[in-house]
C-alpha cells in the first residue's frame, strides 16, 4: 500500500482542467479507467441535457404536449433517470407525476380518470414516475385489483392511448430492464444507506419473490399495448450511467426542434441499449 502512487494535496490544487487532471494521474501511473469514464459521462449528460433545455424551449413556443412514462421493475432506476431529465429544465413548463394509491373516491372512479388530470398542458412535457401501467403488472401480481378489472384495463389502454394519439398529445413509453442480481444488489444497497431506505416498500420486497410473475405480465402488457401509435421502447438499465444517458438521446431524438443540429454529442441512442419492444422481447428482465 505505501508504493502506491498518489496525488499530493498541493499538485491537486494546480489542477484546472479535466484534462490536466488526466494527465496527472497518468503521470503518476494510477489507473485512470474509472475516471474517464466518469468524466466521459459527465460530459455528456451535460451536453444531452443542454439540448433537452433545447427541446423543451421548443416544446413551449410550439404548444406541444408531451408525456414520458417511466416504467421497470423496483430499482430499474426510473427515478434517477428522471432526475437527469428534469434538472435544468424550466419548472413551469414541466411536471414530474409519482401518485400514491388511489382515495376511496378515485377507486370508484374510471381507472383512466386520475392520470387524465395529469396529462400535458400545452407546451408542457410531463415525466411520469410510473403510471397507469400499474394495473398491468403491479397491480394483479399485489392482490390490488380484479382479475376483471385487469382484463377490462388490458382491452381500454390502447383505445385510450390511441385518443391521446388523434388529440395530439405525443406519448413516449420507456421500460428499464434489469437483471435479477442487479435489482438484488440495489435493494441491498438501499437498505444499507439511510438516506435511501425510504425507497424500500414491502411491494419491492416481493420482487425478487415474484420475479417470474413480474415477467408473465409484463410480456403480456407487452404484447397488448405495443402499438405503431405507441410503441414501448426498452433500455437495458443494469449500467444506471449509460441507461441515463441513452434514455436521453433517445427522447431527444424523437423530436425536430430548433438547434438539433449545433448538439455538441450524439443524439441518437445506441441501438444496443434502446430498442423497441419487438427487438428485444425475449432478451427482457
């Protein structure tokens, strides 16, 4: 341990530049792998996130109205990932919707009504924090609807879909797939950081149990609700950094907006990473 290079106090603070610290460190013979790839990723994320100021400046002037649902397993990462959307992005013209079980009322209530209030006004883009595809998968697998309920929902959301469609309302449907050991990990990792552990629910503890029927209903949503109006576009989320960063490009590359063409990096995803639902239907977590 006492050969171990290392960067004194006094030659870090001489350091201006990402790159005069690369040089640095390999001056003085310390693996650097993980740091480019952190400063790589940093970089990036900074450039997509310029260009979704971009689209939502876009988005405002032209009236669009915008809905992005994020859905996956627990720990798939959804809520990082939305976090990266939203951090620069002007409040008063986006909204972030996680709702908490429904009321009394809203039991009673068509299924659709609750998520309806929270659609896009325009020039708004809206992230939902999962959505009404609770009742595909969460739902039935939890005891927390009929089985009737869940066939009449599997019938209505690609009519409902389809009216947003025709009404202009632009709908971009993600699922985050991870693999069984990583959501064990980042349970694990959850529960072992206090400032994380509210994000462990007894629901997340049935997924590793109900792993296998998580998968039944999810192809079964798959298979259902895919449509040319609105198709489900997966990203593989066992790497959160390049989930991020994918999921991004690909948002962005959905849209024609104003200074598309001055982007600083790539904004179009890796095709490896994010795919429609056809492609990768027997490759999901």
């Amino acid at each position: 341990m006492e050969n171990t290079p290392k960067i004194t106090l006094k030659e870090f603070e001489k350091v201006s530049s990402n790159s005069g610290l690369l040089k640095l460190i390999a001056k003085k013979g310390i693996s650097i792998e993980k740091v480019k790839e952190t400063l790589f990723y940093e970089e990036e994320l900074r450039h997509l996130q310029i260009e979704l100021v971009k689209l939502q400046q876009w988005i405002s002037t032209n009236k669009k109205r915008v809905a992005v649902i994020f859905e996956g397993r627990d720990a798939a990462g959804k809520g990082g990932n939305i976090r990266r959307f939203t951090e620069h992005l002007n409040p008063r013209a986006m909204r972030v919707v996680a709702l908490t079980k429904p009321t009394e009322v809203e039991r009673g209530q068509w299924y659709f009504r609750r998520y309806i209030r929270r659609l896009p006004n325009p020039g708004e883009i809206v992230f939902f924090d999962r959505s009404w595809y609770n009742r595909a998968v969460v739902e039935p697998i939890m005891g927390f609807c009929t089985e009737a309920q869940y066939e009449t929902f599997m019938v209505q959301v690609p009519e409902f879909e389809h009216m947003l469609y025709e009404d202009g309302t632009i709908l971009i449907k993600l699922w985050f797939s991870i693999s069984k050991d990583v959501q064990l990990t980042r349970f694990n990792a959850r529960l072992g950081t206090p400032l994380k552990r509210w994000k462990f629910s007894p629901v997340d503890q049935k997924g590793q149990e109900y792993w296998d029927l998580y998968s039944h209903y999810r192809e079964q949503m798959f298979s259902k609700t895919h449509t040319s109006y609105s198709p489900w576009i997966t990203v593989k989320a066992n790497n959160k950094k390049i989930a991020r960063l994918e999921s991004i490009r690909y948002v962005l590359s959905q849209f024609d907006y104003d200074g598309k063409d001055e982007a600083l990096t790539t904004i179009f995803p890796d095709p490896n990473v994010v795919m429609r639902y056809y492609r990768s239907s027997k490759k999901l977590s």
